[in-house]
C-alpha cells in the first residue's frame, strides 16, 4: 500500500475528510497529529506507533473519536530498497520525516526518564528509547509497594511492545514482578521464558524409576496411614507387573477385594499415578517438601507433566505438589527458577476449569506481595484468581457433598466436554461451573471458594483403602484449611450440596467451641442447603441388596436415618442456628435418582431436607442436579443469587 494510502486511512480514521493535494501538507500534518514512540525494522517492515498529540484548525473532529485515538495504534510500512534511489520519491521523504520525528521524541523522552533512571542503571548501556521499559523495571524493585504494583500493573498491560522488550522484562525482572505478572489478567504470555532445559535421566534409567527413587528418598516418618499405603504400594510394585495387570484388578492387604478404580485412563501412566498420589500427600509436610526440592523433584514433575499432556488426572496432582510446596516462602526463589511460574501463567489461562484453578491456586500461594492468605490441598479460589483492584468484601464458600468434586458438582446439567466448547463461545448461557462464572460476574465483590476432599459409596472404591475418615474428621481438618485461606476475616456465605451440608454444620459447631476460630461464627451471614440429609437418606439401606454397595463407606455409614451422631448433629446445630439467627435457605429434590445402573433411588425425601428453619424449596430435578442450575435465569440459581444479595446487601454497600 502506498503512503498516500495510508495518510487517506490515518485522516478518516480521525474523522477528517481526504487530506489536500500538495505534498508539503502531507509532511506538516503528519508531523503536527502524530507523536512517534518508538520504531523497529522487522521481517522488512517498517513499525510504529503513534498517538494523537494536536491537529490543525482546519480540521473539524468528533471528541469522541480523538480520545480513542489516543490509544496506542499501529502503522506497518515497507521499506523499499532500491539501487537507483528514491531521493525525490514520496516513500523517501516519508521515511525521513518519520525519522525525524522518531528521533525528536526519543531525545526528549530520554532527557525525562535518564534523571531518576540513572540512579540505579547508571552503568547499563541503555538506548535511549528502551528508558520506559527499564524505568518500569526500576519502580517494579521500590521500597514502597503501592509503587511496585503500579510499576507490575503497567507491564501487563502494555500491549504495544515488541518481542524484544518483553523479552527484557523477563530477563531483567525479579521473582516478586514475575508472579505478580502471572497473576495479572492481561499479561501477555511474551513476559514469561520457556522453562530452563531439563537434566538428563540417568544411565539405564527412567522416568517411571527416578519418580519412585524420589518418593523411596523421602522420609517415612509423620505420615498417616493413608500416605504409608500409598508409599509402600508404589515402590513396593515393579513396572512390568504394573503394567502386566493395567486394566485389571488389584488386591491390598490380603483381603482379596478388587480395587476397581483405575488410577489413570492413559495406560503408561499407572506407575506414575501411585507414585504420584502418594507424592501429594508427602507434599502435604513442610520438611518433605525440603527433601522433594533437593532430590531434584521440581524439574523431575516437570518432565512428567510435559510428557503426559494429554493425562489430566496426572497434571492435576503434578500441580497439587507445586502448589504444596508454594505453601513454604523459602521455597519460591526455587521454583521460580525452575520455571514452574511461566507454566503456571499458561496454564492460567487455560479453558479448562480444573487447570487453570489449580495454577490459580499455586500461584496465590507464590504471591506474597498481594495474598496474605495460604491456600492447602483442597481449597480453591474460583474468584478472583488474578490480581484485582477490585475490593472483596465478602466470601461465599462451597462445599460439595457425597462422590462431587470442587468443580463437576457446580457445573449445568450438561456433559463436562460439551460445556467447555459451549462456554467458549457464549459464558452467558453456559459454564463449566457456575459459581466461577455466573456468580463471579453478578457479584464481583466476592471470594469465591471451593472445596474439595475425597468420599466414596464403597470401600470398594475407597481412594485409600485403609482411610477412614468421619464427618467430624474431615471438618476439622476442612475448617483448618479454610482458617488459613482467611475464612472469617468478612462476612461468609456457605453453600452445600448433600453431606457437605452436614460437614458445614459440623464446622460451625466446632468452631463455636474454639476460641480462635469465633471469627468464622461471628461473620457466617447464611447457609444454602442443596437436598442435604438432615435427617439421614436410605441410600445406606440399600447397600445390603446391591453389589456395588455391598462394603458400604463409613460416609454412607453416617447418612443413615438411625445414626446417632447425626441426630445428635441435627439437634445441637438447630438450637445454635437459631440462637446465632443465620439466614437459612433448603432447597431439596423432587425426582428419584439412579445410583450406577442397578437402582433407582429418592435420595433425599422432602422431610430429611427440612432443617427446621428457614425456607424450604422443592424442585423438580433429582440429586445430583439440584445444585446443577440448566441456565442462568433457572429458578435455582436466580433464587439463591437473590439469598446472596439480600443476605450480604449491608456489607456489600460499605
């Protein structure tokens, strides 16, 4: 394209009519519209950018339109090589007037930034035009940290430079400026280096061998039952016989029961997955992770997780132990430069709900400069994940009941597939899970936190055979977990579906009782019961007469209608309820539900759900979509949107 072309779409674009005919004009009004902040020969092209700094008079403008022009803007121009010399030509005196004015602004931009810029990169050999990134660096390494975040805030969203300084940035930046950068919503992907190379496996080695040499190296001590069996399972079976038997079944502790849940769906992957699941849980002590670090495990779970992209389950616990170990402060230089950070910036912003909380999550816990909070295995942040200048003045907290998970619990009554491709395309109507999506946007002055822990109908398919944890186990350990990820420090809103509703009224009766945890008493505003079996459900007492139930869970255990921890449950937390006077919405199924393909079951009758206060909502959805809203303007979830507002509507307005 031509000069002139470009000048005739410069002025329309500033609402001017065609510029006039002689050739001086064309110089003037180029050099009086447009400031020139830096150039670049690139692939043969010439680039700028420019912003509108003044117009001549004879110009009429729309205001509006000038102050979008402001914005950084773009001019691509080929360069034109030619031995007989254009001299004369319009391209020539283009390229020497934009030059000049090229060389004006960076001569005075120079003078501007060099005083405060010398003080500490003084002795670099900086041109003068790479001052602004450098200063920004400089501001990004101040005392004062309101200035720090200005000078991160500014790197990420700086969207007109070039690869070359963004490669500067991330060279030339510290850890604190890295994490902050990942954590920001428009940061360019450009700010983070690839991953260091990674160190050669050992002679007649593999992956496989040096994961579980890493998990023989860590020490045996302080672990609970659940972590032995998993350690001693994993280095106890050999490659061949694991993959001898892929598919199969497998037996534990001489008592000949089938464990029938695969620990992968990527066959080469089994090893990995035993050693890996019982790395999650050494990850869990502070001096394991020490051992982890110095064993080489940082740059060994990076393999892994390279090599298995294509595995999620295998990811997820890859980045259940980074975010373990994100947890202890002197491990951050370590992992920061092991370049765990730039997978994490990308894994961020990933589709995928589960891959981006988990890099959410590992993330919060690297940024000390922002998040005061430190966020254990289980616990994640649905909103905000990135840094916000938006303030939170309240937390809603859910908590997923028997068999869900933190996120396939709260998705649309969809397949998970389905919703990811729909959701691309349209978040309004469709989301992979709710609270992130549609809750986040209607009320963005909210932590959104999700839950997660592990349950299961069967000790068939318990996920550790020897693990037996009660509901009064697993609120403690839940309610821990939550005080350190700040729950209580603003007002609460707690959301449940199934057993997690019983396991919240376990933690508020236990927090009653523990003088440091009255914080989370004194600012619980309301509680959300999605059909949870106050009163016990019959799913216990069908385990008798199906297979599948046949070794029903100590969990299932609890749900039955003449347990006496759960009346027991029932009646303290009544009484507390109504002296404390929480609001209390219930929401309980209509519709039977089918439990695997044998049976078709009312999990939740309408009398069990009745908590004894508060609102109770029938709904003509069975058990598992009773907290699975079918669109946006669903009465489920419109109604508990509404419960959310009027519930929190003081705090929300201060």
């Amino acid at each position: 394209m031509s000069l002139a072309a470009y000048c005739v779409i410069c002025c329309r674009r500033l609402g001017t009519s065609t510029p006039p005919p002689k050739r001086h004009t064309y110089w003037r009004g180029i050099r009086n519209i447009i400031k020139f902040t830096g150039s670049l020969i690139l692939g043969g092209s010439l680039f700028f950018t420019y912003e509108v700094l003044a117009l001549k008079k004879s110009l009429t403008l729309d205001t509006e339109v000038v102050e979008k022009e402001k914005m950084k803007s773009y001019i691509y121009m080929h360069t034109i090589c030619s031995d007989k010399g254009e001299s004369h030509g319009i391209a020539w005196q283009a390229r020497k007037e934009l030059h000049r004015a090229v060389r004006k602004v960076l001569a005075a931009s120079a003078k501007i930034l060099q005083s405060p810029f010398a003080d500490t990169f003084g002795t670099a050999d900086v041109e003068d035009h790479e001052c602004a990134v450098w200063l920004l660096l400089r501001r990004s390494r101040a005392a004062d940290r309101a200035t720090r975040l200005e000078a991160v805030q500014a790197m990420a969203e700086a969207h007109h430079w070039l690869d070359y300084q963004y490669r500067i940035i991330a060279q030339a930046c510290d850890p604190r400026t890295l994490v902050g950068l990942a954590r920001s919503k428009e940061s360019d992907l450009r700010f983070f280096l690839p991953p260091p190379p990674l160190p050669s496996l050992k002679e007649d080695s593999s992956i496989e061998e040096e994961l579980r040499q890493l998990l023989a190296s860590l020490p045996q001590t302080e672990l609970d039952e659940c972590v032995q069996y998993f350690t001693s399972l994993a280095l106890s079976e050999t490659s061949q016989s694991l993959a001898a038997q892929k598919g199969g079944l497998w037996c534990f502790g001489g008592n000949g029961l089938p464990y029938a849940e695969s620990f992968g769906e990527v066959p080469s992957a089994t090893v990995e997955m035993f050693c890996l699941e019982a790395i999650v849980k050494h990850s869990e002590i502070a001096t394991h992770c020490d051992q982890i670090e110095a064993n080489g495990g940082l740059q060994l779970l990076q393999r892994l997780y390279q090599l298995h992209k294509d595995c999620p389950k295998v990811q997820r616990n890859i980045m259940r132990i980074i975010g373990n170990m994100a947890l202890n402060e002197h491990l951050h230089s370590t992992i920061v430069r092991s370049g765990w950070v730039s997978i994490m910036a990308e894994a961020l912003k990933s589709p995928h709900i589960m891959k981006a909380t988990h890099a959410a999550r590992t993330l919060a816990n690297l940024d000390r400069e922002t998040v005061q909070e430190k966020y254990q295995d289980g616990v994640y942040v649905l909103h905000p994940q990135t840094r916000s200048s938006q303030p939170i003045k309240a937390d809603v907290l859910f908590i997923h009941g028997l068999m869900g998970a933190a996120f396939k619990t709260w998705r649309q009554q969809d397949s998970e597939q389905a919703l990811v491709e729909k959701a691309l395309e349209d978040e309004d109507r469709y989301t992979t899970c709710w609270p992130k999506t549609w809750l986040a946007r209607d009320c963005p002055a909210l932590r959104i936190i999700s839950v997660e822990y592990d349950t299961a109908l069967s000790d068939w398919r318990a996920r550790c055979p020897v693990e037996r944890k009660t509901i009064a186990f697993r609120s403690t350990e839940l309610l821990r977990k939550l005080r350190a990820a700040g729950v209580g420090d603003r007002p609460v809103i707690w959301i449940s579906h199934s057993m997690g509703g019983l396991l919240v009224k376990k933690m508020l009766l236990e927090a009653s009782k523990q003088p440091d945890m009255n914080t989370i008493i004194n600012n619980t505003r309301g509680i959300i019961f999605y059909s949870v079996p106050h009163h016990g459900s019959h799913l216990a007492e069908y385990s008798v007469n199906i297979r599948y139930l046949l070794f029903p869970s100590l969990e299932v255990k609890e749900l039955s209608k003449d347990s006496p921890a759960l009346k027991t449950l029932q009646d303290d937390f009544l009484e507390f309820a109504k002296d404390k006077k929480f609001q209390v919405l219930n929401f309980v199924e209509t519709q039977p539900t089918y439990i695997g393909s044998m049976i078709k079951l009312h999990v939740v009758p309408v009398e069990s759900a009745d908590l004894g206060i508060g609102d109770l909502i029938p709904v003509d959805v069975n058990h598992l979509n009773i907290c699975k809203p079918k669109k946006k303007d669903a009465f489920l979830y419109q109604r508990t949107l509404q419960f959310i507002r009027e519930t929190l509507a003081k705090d929300l307005e201060h």
